[in-house]
C-alpha cells in the first residue's frame, strides 16, 4: 500500500488546523460547486461539504474512492468519482477546484484549471518550491504565471510543513490561490496580443528582454518603452513583473 501511495504521489493531509486554512482560504459559499481532485481519504471531503452546496470528489485509486463514498454518507451533497482528474469535462457553471493535489500531477492539475472557461478559482496544496516560482516569491516570474496574468491572479497563501501529511513528502508545502479575475485586465480582444508579445520575450533570443522583443519591434519603440517603465534594457525577462509586462505591451501595442 506504501508504494502505491508513493506511485501515485499520495500524501494525506493529516493537520486539522490546515484543513480548516485551505477551506476557509477558498471562500465557499453555500450555493458553490466545488471539484475536489485527489480527495484520497477525504480529510477535505467533509469540510468542504460543509462550506459549500455541492461536492464532486475525484480519486483515481479504486480503493480510497470505494472507502470515501462509505465515509461521506452523511453528507448527501458530495459525490465521488473514481477517476482523473484531468480528463474529466469542465462543468458548464460556474465552480471552484479546491485540493490536496498529488504533488506529481500539479502541472497537469493547473493547466486543467486554467483552460476552464468557468473555473472561479483553484486553492490548491502544492509543493512549495512549485507554490514559490509561479507567485514570483523568488523575485523571478514564469512563462506560465506572466502569460496567464490579465485573466488570473497567482497567490501564495502559506507555506505547509511536511510534517501535516502521511507519508511526509521530502519537502514543505504551501497552500496557493489561482483566481479568475471578474474582468481581465486588458479588453478581451487583446489578451491574443499580448500572449504574443509575452511569447516573443520568453525565446531568450539575445539574453534580455529588450533584445527578444528588437526582433519585432523597432528598438527605439523598445527603449522608449525600458525608459517608461524604468527598467534596464539588459534585465533578464524572468526578472520582469507580471504588472511591467501590461505596462510594456501598451507601451508597444
């Protein structure tokens, strides 16, 4: 059973305390749909019930998914489906994806998030390190993160010791929010662009920013915009902020 747990990157929440921060920090509301990806022993299951109307609970382990229906009995509102995750079909409403995801499939997990038309938001367990890198908490920014930054906010909520799980995973976790911004904050018929834009910095062509972007734009247009937003034409892209990346494409467009 211990090495299926560790095939599968199973580890439990354990720490009552964290489940009580990981539903309180997705802000349910009674009527809300939540998913739940890798529900394993439910020790989210329940607590999620509570704070919102209706619960699907997914867990591709036949074994876990046959003891989680029996445990959630009482809670008429919460189904389990035995299954991934992420080939399931977003749901048509509105709904929020709440978890203690397999440390594995995170990537895969996010992405799935993302390309859900009705996802409101995600409040997900994840490694720290994987937490740290898309927030910019080490003073770098990611492809995924500044691309994706108009129509979602990235937040590191708080980081989770190992020792809240069993097995305890080799590193610390964090508890991280992806929200779907009402409005993006460019108009719709730009988001296109810009992923463009944010494309072209990202080739690394040249070894900065400035010099990724003088292959399409005209490097006085580059250098007007660098002096707009104080930033040194030979900073590295990671080292951009989400925030100076609008500021740059509007500067450009």
């Amino acid at each position: 059973m211990a090495r299926r747990r560790q095939t599968l990157s199973q580890n439990f929440l354990r720490h009552h305390a964290t489940v009580e921060r990981v539903v309180r920090s997705a802000r349910l509301r009674p009527d809300d749909l939540v998913l739940e990806p890798g529900a394993g022993e439910g020790a989210l299951t329940g607590a999620l019930a509570r704070a919102s109307g209706r619960v699907v609970a997914y867990e591709i382990d036949r074994r876990l998914a046959a003891r989680l229906r029996e445990r959630v009995r009482p809670h008429p509102g919460v189904r389990v489906v035995r299954g991934d995750f992420t080939r399931v079909r977003p749901p048509a409403e509105p709904f929020a994806v709440v978890g203690n995801i397999p440390f594995a499939r995170t990537t895969d997990i996010v992405r799935w998030c993302l390309a859900s038309p009705g996802l409101t938001s995600a409040t997900l367990l994840t490694q720290l390190e994987y937490a740290r890198k898309r927030t910019g908490g080490y003073g770098r920014w990611t492809l995924l993160t500044v691309r994706t930054w108009p129509e979602h906010e990235w937040r590191l909520v708080s980081r989770v010791g190992r020792e809240c799980f069993s097995p305890s995973p080799r590193t610390d976790a964090a508890l991280m929010r992806l929200v779907r911004r009402p409005q993006p904050l460019l108009p719709p018929g730009e988001l296109a662009a810009y992923r463009e834009l944010v494309a072209l910095g990202f080739t690394g062509v040249g070894g900065s920013l400035a010099a990724s972007l003088a292959r399409r734009y005209r490097i006085r247009q580059v250098r007007s915009a660098f002096r707009h937003q104080e930033l040194d034409e030979a900073t590295p892209v990671g080292l951009v902020s989400p925030e100076q990346w609008l500021r740059l494409f509007l500067d450009l467009a």
